[in-house]
C-alpha cells in the first residue's frame, strides 16, 4: 500500500500532467485560456480574485521552500528551527486563510450570479471541488497540527520523499508515519496535478510576461472629414 499511494500515485500524477499539457496543446490551444466572466460580472470578482491569487501565489512559494530545499541549506544561513517554524506558520496561515477567503468570494458569485453561473462547466465543478478540498486539508495541517497542536517537522519525512520523487528515487517508507492529515493533503495535491491540463488552470503558463516590452499601442483620435 506504501508504493502505491506514495510512488505509484505521484508518478500516474506527474506522467498526467506532462502528457495531459502536451495534448490540450495540440488539440484545443483556442480553448487554453481563464474562460473569463469579468464582464458578467465584476464587483465580487475585484475583491475575491486578487485574495485567491496572491495567498495562492504565498502558498506556493512556502511549498517550494518547505520542500525542495534541505533542512541543512536554511540552517546554513542561521534560520534554525524554531525560527522556520514560527515563520511557516504564520506565513502560511495568512496566506491560506487569504486563499480561503478568495476562493468563497469567487464560488459564491459564481453560484449567485446566474449569468456566471451558466458558464460554468464540469470541469470547473471537479475544479473547484478538489481545489477546496486541497485547501482545507492544508489549513488543517497549518492551523490543526502546526499552530494549535505540538507540531510536526515535515521537512524531515514528507520533504525528503517529494525529492526523492522528482530524482525517481522515492522512499515510500518515509511516508509510512506521516500523520494522516498530511498524507491526505498530499494525495490530494497529486489529484489535483492529474486533472490540472484539463481545466481551466492550464492558464497559469500563460501569463503575459511579453507585455513587459512589447510596444505601446498606439491609439489616434478620429479626426472627422470637413
């Protein structure tokens, strides 16, 4: 059970992932885009999308520093336990009770606003129903076994086996004691990265970074014929 949920389940994910981007691109690039209802509707869009997207974005970044870099690389640079600890948790509660709070906005004008509502699709529906479920199992880990329980050092286990996944050298052992909150967010993550290509989440790597220097448009004032 070990290998299947914990090298098995993320290789199936990451081999989705990859093949499912390489076919959405080549069979429906018209359709890689946010499916915008900014002009249906925009008053719950302006607060709870900026909400969603930058406690996204924070959530992300502590990911990425709680599990591809080593416990010895931050202590190295003097931040010792306590200390990531303490910043972890904070960080990471503010930014997910920022997405939290983003993600009820945008469902409930989703679901309130009928001409939104007619937009929406199946797949926005499995969206939305594991990006929530993704979501609170990781406030509950935050929150639950960080904040309010006595802990627990994830950089020593669920770490060092996400590394080991990306170098093919997976340990499922180190999962095997993981609390089960944890492990569950986890697999939840890997749900998540299986049906990513297929929804609307595909636009993340479009941002519009070339508008950085592309030139200005230019636009001249109809001058009318005398």
């Amino acid at each position: 059970m070990n290998v299947a949920l914990w090298v098995v389940v993320p290789y199936i994910a990451l081999t989705v992932f990859v093949v499912g981007h390489v076919w959405r691109w080549r069979v429906d690039q018209f359709g890689w885009t946010t499916r915008t209802t900014q002009v249906l509707e925009s008053r719950l869009l302006r607060l709870g999308s900026p909400l969603f997207h930058l406690g996204a974005f924070a959530a992300i970044g502590g990911h990425v520093l709680g599990l591809l870099v080593p416990k010895s690389w931050t202590a190295a640079v003097g931040i010792d336990e306590h200390l990531y600890h303490l910043v972890s948790v904070v960080a990471g509660t503010v930014a997910g009770l920022m997405v939290v709070a983003g993600l009820a906005l945008l469902l409930a004008r989703r679901f309130t606003s009928p001409r939104v509502r007619r937009t929406t699709t199946r797949a926005d529906k499995v969206l939305f129903a594991v990006l929530a479920v993704v979501i609170l199992l990781g406030m509950s880990a935050t929150i639950g076994a960080n904040l309010l329980g006595g802990g627990y050092d994830y950089r020593a286990t669920i770490a060092v086996w996400f590394r080991g996944v990306l170098t093919l050298h997976p340990d499922p052992a180190l999962m095997a004691d993981v609390p089960l909150v944890f492990q569950l967010h986890a697999l939840s993550a890997w749900l998540l990265a299986a049906i990513w290509p297929f929804t609307r989440l595909v636009h993340v790597w479009s941002a519009p970074v070339a508008y950085l220097w592309r030139p200005y448009v230019v636009y001249r004032r109809r001058v009318p014929l005398s």
